[in-house]
C-alpha cells in the first residue's frame, strides 16, 4: 500500500510518481482530480513564495483524463505585483499537459482590518463523532477513496441529492511533506459532485471539466467540509457548487462544471 499520493522524483525535482491512491471512480487507468489539483497547489505554494501573501484563489482546469503515471508539475509568476500576482502552474504526462491552473496570491492586511463583526462570515457544520466512515462506491480495490475518510452529516452516497460531508487526508499529497492548507482545501473541493450526486453513478457519467476553489479563509485542522448541491439539466451540463467549512467555521466556496452523459 502506499503511502502517499505522489512520490518527488529524486532525479527530477519537477517530476511525481504517481501511485494507486490517486486513481479516480471513472477508469482504472486514471486519476481522481483531487489529488491531480492538490498537487498543483503544491507546487503554486513553492513558486517564489513571498511572506505575508496568501492563495485566495486558484482555477484549475481538466484538459483530459490524467494517468496513473509519472506527472511533471512546473509553475511561475506571470504577473506579479505589490498586492496581488498571478501564479501559472502545468501538470503534464509524457503525452502533453494534462491540467492547468491559475491561482492568485493576495497580500494580507497588516494591521488586521477593523471590520464589523456581522459582516464577517459566520456558521458552522458540526463535525460528526467518530463513526464507520461512509464507503465510497467504487469497484476499485486502491483509490482515491482509500486515501481519505469521509463522514456525512447530511445525506450520503447511497441518498442522491445535497450533502454535508467532511473529508479527511489520510495520506500526504507528496511524500515526506505535511498537507498544507490549500493541498487539503483543493483535494477535498473536488468531491463536491461525488458527495451530492443526484444520478446513479451505474447509469450516467458526471464529470468535472474545471475545479474552482476560492479560500477568503485558509483552513485549520485536518478536516475540510462540503455542504455542497450538485444542479444537472437534460441537455447534459451542470454545476456543481460547495460551501467549504472547517471545524471553526466558513472558508470559501468551490464550483465544478459538469459534463453528464449516459454510461455505455
């Protein structure tokens, strides 16, 4: 079993291993997007890092199914600024990229900003007690869904429709690094659609084409929550959108565009 979902290549700092927990619920051969993303978020962090900025926002986008195999993960600043710049970052196969993303890095207020407390994001989503973690359906062995726990506490995988659910690494993104905070917003975001899915996953496809994760908040602690809904139409597009929580209340919000096709 691994221990990680990706292993730096110590020949190549820019080159990952792929292992099994990356492998997504749609191919044997390919990987689920959350870890893929997360791993961009990896590498956006490391490019050029400057203190007392932070990611508020990143957009990554699918540009075809990546494989279970090594991945080079490069980034660079391609606008920079005093306040804000803008990070571009290329996760690609052999065969070309396979994911992009653009993320911008925000420089935060010090002092703090005196603001009034009822403007400021407010709630919370309990964390559910320890209990048997809900059981992904999926006909892999190894996965993605090994490598993280999920604990509803609204809906489920076996109830189609909206859901809370917290998710937990139980793994590293890289080997020999700790989940940053954004790793584990961006590999937990992209289960939005999966958590409140509304069609049976034996009968249709509902694939992600992009993940936008937008973090007014990092997340502290090991869980991420989605209180996510997922809206599909016939014409075979739809949207899914999650409100992202921590244990000690909102952090952001994150959307996924859907392509929904009959499987078969």
């Amino acid at each position: 079993m691994a221990d990680a979902f990706y292993r730096q290549d110590p020949a190549d700092p820019n080159r990952y291993l792929s292992t099994e927990l990356t492998r997504g619920p749609w191919s044997p051969d390919a990987q689920h997007a959350g870890p893929p993303s997360a791993l961009l978020g990896h590498v956006i962090e490391r490019c050029e890092p400057r203190p007392g900025f932070q990611v508020g926002r990143v957009a990554v986008e699918i540009l075809g199914p990546v494989p279970l195999a090594p991945l080079t993960a490069q980034a660079k600043v391609v606008r920079s600024g005093r306040s804000v710049e803008l990070i571009e970052a290329t996760l690609s196969s052999e065969r070309g990229p396979v994911m992009q993303a653009n993320a911008w890095r925000l420089k935060l207020a010090e002092p703090a900003l005196d603001l009034p407390a009822e403007f400021l994001p407010s709630g919370t989503r309990p964390l559910p007690a320890a209990t048997e973690p809900e059981q992904f359906p999926s006909d892999q062995e190894i996965g993605f869904h090994t490598g993280i726990e999920y604990r509803f506490t609204a809906g489920s995988f076996a109830a189609p429709g909206p859901a809370v659910c917290w998710i937990r690494l139980k793994y590293p993104i890289v080997a020999d690094t700790t989940p940053s905070p954004l790793e584990r917003a961006l590999a937990a975001a992209d289960s939005g659609n999966g958590v409140s899915a509304v069609l049976d996953w034996s009968k249709y496809l509902f694939i992600n084409t992009d993940l936008t994760v937008t973090l007014h908040r990092q997340p502290v602690g090991e869980w991420v929550c989605l209180d996510a809904v997922t809206h599909p139409q016939p014409h075979g597009i739809g949207l899914a959108e999650s409100a992202l929580f921590d244990e000690t209340g909102p952090i952001g919000r994150s959307t996924q565009t859907l392509l929904i096709a009959p499987r078969g």
